[in-house]
C-alpha cells in the first residue's frame, strides 16, 4: 500500500495478521470485551480503527478495543482508515479520541503526556498539552502531581490505580481519588515538610499519609493533610486526631500557609480554629507565648464565650454587612472558587436564600467534589435550600475550549450576550421570580471573579429588567 496523505478518511479493509496496536496508542487497558465481540459476531465492525503503515504492517492508533474483538470473533480484515502520522501525531490523535470518549484513565493522560514531552520538551509543555486537549494549565500540573504521588503509593502497595471521582467500591477496590493525590503531593512540598525531612523520609511520610487518609471522605482527608503540613514530625495518629477534631481545617487552607498556622498556635496555646480569632483581635506580636498552659495569660474576656463554628460566624459577618446596605436584591450571584462548602452554604442560608440555580455547562467539579451536582444539593437541602441546575444557561464545552486556547473573554462574553443572555426572558420571568416562594435566588458558578464568569452576563441582562443583584 502506498503512502496516504494525511487527513484522508477512505475507509479499506486491512489484514488482521500485519496489524497490532502502536506502542503510541494511549489506551493500555482494553477491559471487558466480550459484548462488542458479540456484536461483532453478529454486525461486524462498524466504526473502522485509524492506524498507520508501518513497514509492511499498521499499527493501531484509535480503535485497540475494536481490533481484540475482531481477532476473538475470527475475523480477518478489519476496516480502517490509514493515515500517515509522525509519532507525537500518533499519540495526540489517540489522545484526542480516547478523551472526547471518555475512555482514558488519569494514569493513561499522564503517560501519554510524558511521550509527547519526551518527543519535544519546549513544544509538549504542560500549557500547549491542556490548550490540545481543552484543558487548563492548572488541570495537568495537578494531574501531574497527582500522579507523581500515586507512584510512590502504588509501589508500596497502598493504592493500586487512581480516578478523578472514583466510587466507594473502587476506592475500597484501591483506586485514589486524584484531588487526595494532589493533596498528599502539594503537602510533600510544603516548607516545613521539606525543612524537616530528607529526601528519603519524605518518601516514607508520602507512604504514612497515604495509608492514614486512604479511607477517608475528601473533606477529612484535607484537614489531616493540612495538619501535618503544620506538624510534619508529629506521629501520623496524633495528626489524624488533632485534624479531625478541628472544626474548620478546610477553610484555613485557603488563607494561612502552614508556618503561619503553627506559629499561631504556639503563639496563643489554642486549635488554629481558636487561636485565628485571638490574633485577629489583638494582633499576634501582643499575645504572651504560651507555655504549655491551656490558655494565654493575658485572655480577651470574649474568649470565655462559646464560639461559633467559622461557616456561621462568616456568615453572620456577610449577613451584617448585606443588612446595612440598606438596598433590597432581587437576586444573588456567587461562586465555589476557595470557599469551603459549609461556608458556601451557611453564607447563602444568612442571606435568605432559598434556591440555588447552577448555571455550570456539566455540574461537576474534579478537584471539588464536595461541589459535584448531588453533593451540592444534599448539603443545601440539609439548610432548607433548593438546588437547580439549568445547564441550558451554561457555556458550552466548545466555547470553553476556545477560550482555554485564546484567553479571550470579550469574544466568549459577545457570543454568550448574543446567545444565551439576550434570550434570558425565555428562561427567567422577572416578575415570578420576585413573586415566587423561592425567591430570592442565587446563581451559582466556578470563577472568584464576576467578570470572568458567565454569571455576570446573567446579572446584566436581569438587571435590565428591572433586577437588582447582589455578588455574595
């Protein structure tokens, strides 16, 4: 067979006996076969594998699963397209197919980026590999992370694959939830972590953290990381029952490095939880080291009251303020970006509100789990709130594909004006939702910023129509 320009889709039928799967080819794992090889049996196959001439044979680039099943069914041709193809357009192509079906691993993304890196290192950078495959920077380096941890899990026989939202039984089945992975990565390489430790024991810690948070709940699993962020020589038990008995782990995540959280505790003698609220008060530098008594000497008489858990007492903060505005809203916007979901949560319920509508394209989240469709409508259920997803309000994943190879959001923002929010009366009648029982609503999305995110665009167009908003 000739060489064919690449890009040609004429379909020809290929020999079984001069065709095997690139070593290029990203899908490693071709897992339970044995209904489409009925179905071959029965149709043949219908959708033909893309491979390239290779010698006096082809190698399989998309379609590894269709050529095991044609060879168990007896087949001895398979239809195929061919193309001529470089290496790394070899793997990107099989990236490509196997992403847009959902078919890949996380462990088969990575290693098929290290192979496009190994190729060109200045071309397959972790930035131009999430633009190709519609992904953030963030996205791989996290991935990455992720991975890097898994390894040194797996080879100490704590977990034996990794998934973004793997489900209970994989989890017990060994499979890591990637967000706990990146968590156990970033603490590794934290400040104190590094400072206390040499290379080799950081190995040993990544093996003790593992096992300590394999079974438990994203939430839980953060507040012991961060923990031993703070108290890396501690013993990994005490950690655990210091992280667990800590009110609000995660919310300290997002503002306090893990020196400065150390250092207010030994500071104040009291749980960070505790002890952020005295700083705040008095200002570090005032406050007495203490010396192993259970409070300061010098005590802020507010600290004999009991203290609200920090969701409520940020809520109660937001709420404060939103009162003496002296302005009635309509309706709210807000986000999830560095919030915990108590928080997110509590903040909504001080405001009054009583539905939440998700405006997200695909309501999850890979890193926020906690943020996923039905975790988030369990939670605000838990605080009398309704939960909404109008996906048809949402970005579609073509239009923030491009956005992640451009970085323009003005022509993102004209095409969802023209688009979506110019139509916003037929999703959203102004006087209902001023009249109905749920109101006030509040829209919710990903981004920190509201003029980079599509909820924005919402708020504009309904206060247009005599709406008024308020950013939460």
């Amino acid at each position: 067979m000739g060489k064919l320009a690449q890009g040609v889709r004429q379909i020809t039928q290929i020999p079984l006996g001069q065709t095997k799967v690139s070593r290029f080819n990203v899908r490693k794992d071709v897992g339970d076969i044995s209904e489409l090889v009925l179905s071959v049996k029965s149709v043949g196959v219908l959708e033909p594998i893309v491979a390239r001439p290779v010698g006096k044979g082809f190698e399989v680039i998309i379609g590894s699963r269709r050529l095991a099943a044609a060879r168990k069914a007896g087949m001895k041709t398979i239809p195929a397209i061919v193309k001529e193809l470089s290496d790394d357009e070899a793997v990107l192509e099989s990236l490509v197919e196997n992403l847009q079906r959902g078919d890949l691993t996380e462990e088969e993304i990575v290693e098929a980026y290290k192979v496009l890196h190994d190729f060109d290192p200045k071309q397959w950078n972790q930035e131009t590999f999430g633009k190709r495959m519609g992904k953030s920077h963030q996205w791989v380096s996290r991935l990455l992370a992720a991975h890097e941890a898994f390894l040194t899990l797996q080879k100490a026989g704590v977990f034996k694959s990794m998934s973004s939202s793997p489900s209970r039984e994989e989890r017990e089945r060994g499979v890591a939830p990637t967000t706990i992975l990146t968590e156990i990565n970033e603490a590794m390489r934290s400040d104190l972590v590094r400072e206390s430790f040499a290379p080799p024991e950081i190995r040993k810690k990544t093996v003790e953290l593992g096992k300590t948070v394999k079974e438990l709940n994203y939430e839980d699993a953060v507040r012991v990381v961060e923990r031993f962020k703070m108290y890396p020589e501690k013993p990994m038990e005490k950690v655990k029952e210091e992280a667990l008995a800590a009110s609000a782990g995660v919310a300290l995540k997002t503002y306090l490095s893990p020196k400065v959280a150390r250092q207010i505790e030994e500071k104040t003698g009291r749980p960070i939880e505790e002890g952020i609220t005295q700083v705040i008060e008095k200002g570090l530098e005032s406050i007495p080291t203490s010396a192993g008594v259970a409070k300061p000497p010098m005590q802020h008489w507010a600290d004999e009251l009991t203290q609200d858990p920090m969701p409520i007492q940020v809520a109660n903060w937001w709420k404060w303020n939103r009162d003496r505005l002296d302005v009635h809203f309509d309706f709210f916007t807000t986000h999830y970006s560095g919030k915990d979901i108590e928080t997110f949560a509590e903040t909504l319920k001080a405001n009054g509100v009583k539905a939440l509508i998700d405006v997200r394209d695909t309501p999850f989240s890979q890193f926020r789990p906690e943020f996923n469709k039905d975790s988030l409508a369990k939670t605000l259920t838990g605080k009398g709130i309704k939960y909404l997803h109008r996906p048809e309000l949402g970005v579609p994943k073509e239009q923030r594909d491009k956005l992640a190879k451009t970085g323009n959001w003005s022509a993102l923002f004209e095409w969802y004006d023209k688009n979506v929010a110019s139509r916003i009366l037929e999703y959203i009648d102004p006087e209902e939702w001023k009249s109905t029982e749920l109101a006030p609503y509040a829209i919710m999305c990903v981004e920190k910023d509201p003029q980079r995110c599509h909820r924005h665009r919402i708020a504009l167009a309904l206060e247009k129509n005599g709406l008024k908003s308020l950013d939460l």
